[in-house]
C-alpha cells in the first residue's frame, strides 16, 4: 500500500494508490486523516480496503511531503559502516541521536533554499526515513518493526559550516526546507527487510551516494527498541535512519550544494526525491 498527499483544487488530501497506478483521494472511500497522525490512526481501515477495486484516480499528482504534524522527528548520525570509514572514525557504541525539527519538512520535489548568509557548505544525505504506527515505549527488538507504519524517503540535507560552528546537529540542519521527504509513505508490510534497501544521491545526474541499508550500524528494529527505552514514539513520529559514505563533504576536494544543482535521492522500491537548489527569494 502506498499512502500520498496529493495538492488538489481544493487544498492538499491524502489518497491512495490504486492497482491502475492512480492516486485515489482517502475522502472518496470514507476515510478521513488530515495530519499523518491521523492518517496511522486509520491505517487498519486503509489495509482493509479491497485495492483491486481501487482505481480512476489522478494519474499525475502534485505531490506534498507526507509528513504532517509529527510530534517528533529524529535522526541518527554515523549509522553506516562506510560513512564512518569514510571519515577514518571509530564506530560509537551506541546511536548518536538528534532532532531535525518539522518546520524543515519540503515535499519530494520541492526547491531546497540555500541562503549564503547562513552556509557556503549546504550538504546531501539521502537516508530511509521510519514512520511510527503505534505508540511505542520498551519495546523488545524482536517486536520493534512490527510498530512501523511505513517507510519512505527523506534527505537530511545539513549546512556542515553552521554544523560544526555549533558543535551539534538541530539547527544546522533543521533549516527551512532542509528535509525533503516523500514522494509516499510505503506500507510497513510492502517492505519485506528494511535491511535490505539500494539508497542512492545523484547531483546532476552524477551518482554521489550509492549503498545499501544492509550497512546500517544499528539495524531499524534497534534504533526503535533503543529510542523507546527512553522516550514515548508516538504514531506518526519520524526517525532518519543516517546516510551511507558519499556525502559532498568527504569527496577529495569537498564538494557543496549550490544554486542550480539538482539533487535527486532514492531508496530502492520507496520512491525518489528529486529536488532543485535555489537561492532566496525563489521559492
């Protein structure tokens, strides 16, 4: 099952995908969510919906980031094996976790602002995003992904200038439009092994990242049961699950995001995220 939101006539709305590959408003079938915690909340409605019946949508969307309202949004850092060898680190013990605040959110093929008066060193991550189902705390590993709504991609674009000026993570990359996310969320029981996911950045159509989500350090199942421990994950939340090696910061010399590039991030099976660099003023 795949879950969008679609910009209409009348405003943004959640549909569906039917078998023909159009996108069926979630109203038309009696279903209302207007935020993504609402929309988890009828997650049992929407899997019992007969798809086959499904169909005569709209075939070519504008579409929006799915991503409305969460409570939380977190991210990992350093949470693949090639990314940290790119960087000749040490692999932490534990997942290093930080906040990347909603106001960042961007559709899936929205223009990400790149301001010079706040980076000269604007930055890709491509990266699986996890969309929360059920209000988790302490849950085991073994019974973590079965508290996963759906999947989806995200790029955690990061201002690495503003990121080391500050010695952490949330403002620097928590920008206006710094998280592309989208283009739909994809049912938790569509994805047989999120440890088993191609991800992918091309910058003008030059591949820059191109790894696999079976090099994540901590597995998806651990960063939940590891998150829930010490937090309530309520439905809707959102976890960034870290970016593989390949980053414009570690290329020989660095390479920075800058007006006019495109920037297209895919995870395998999920979608991709295809987004334009502007400056102020053009969005």
């Amino acid at each position: 099952m795949r879950l969008a939101r679609i910009n209409g006539p009348e405003g943004p709305y959640f549909s569906i995908q039917g078998t023909d590959g159009s996108w069926v408003a979630i109203t038309s079938l009696g279903i209302v969510a207007e935020t993504t915690p609402e929309l988890v909340a009828v997650g049992d409605r929407l899997a019992g919906l007969d798809i086959g019946r499904i169909a005569g949508g709209v075939i070519d969307p504008e579409f929006l980031a799915p991503i409305v309202a969460p409570s939380k949004m977190l991210a990992v850092a350093l949470n693949y094996v090639d990314h940290i060898e790119e960087q000749v680190l040490d692999a932490p013990e534990n997942p290093i976790i930080f906040a990347k605040y909603p106001s960042s959110l961007n559709g899936p093929y929205g223009d990400i602002v790149v301001d010079p008066r706040l980076t000269g060193r604007a930055d890709y991550e491509v990266e699986l995003a996890v969309v929360m189902g059920r209000r988790t705390r302490d849950v085991s590993e073994a019974d973590a992904l079965d508290h996963v709504f759906g999947y989806t991609v995200s790029n955690d674009v990061s201002a690495r200038d503003a990121q080391r000026a500050d010695r952490q993570f949330g403002r620097s990359k928590s920008f206006d439009t710094f998280c592309p996310i989208g283009p739909w969320i994809t049912s938790a029981d569509a994805v047989a092994d999120p440890q088993a996911l191609g991800l992918w950045t091309r910058v003008n159509g030059e591949t820059r990242q191109d790894s696999s989500t079976a090099k994540m350090l901590f597995s998806v199942a651990y960063l939940i049961h590891y998150l829930a421990r010490g937090m309530t994950l309520e439905p809707g939340d959102v976890i960034l699950t870290g970016t593989p090696s390949g980053v414009g910061l570690f290329m020989d010399p660095p390479v920075f995001l800058e007006p006019g590039d495109v920037v297209e991030c895919g995870v395998e099976g999920l979608g991709t995220l295809r987004n334009a660099i502007v400056p102020p003023g053009e969005l």
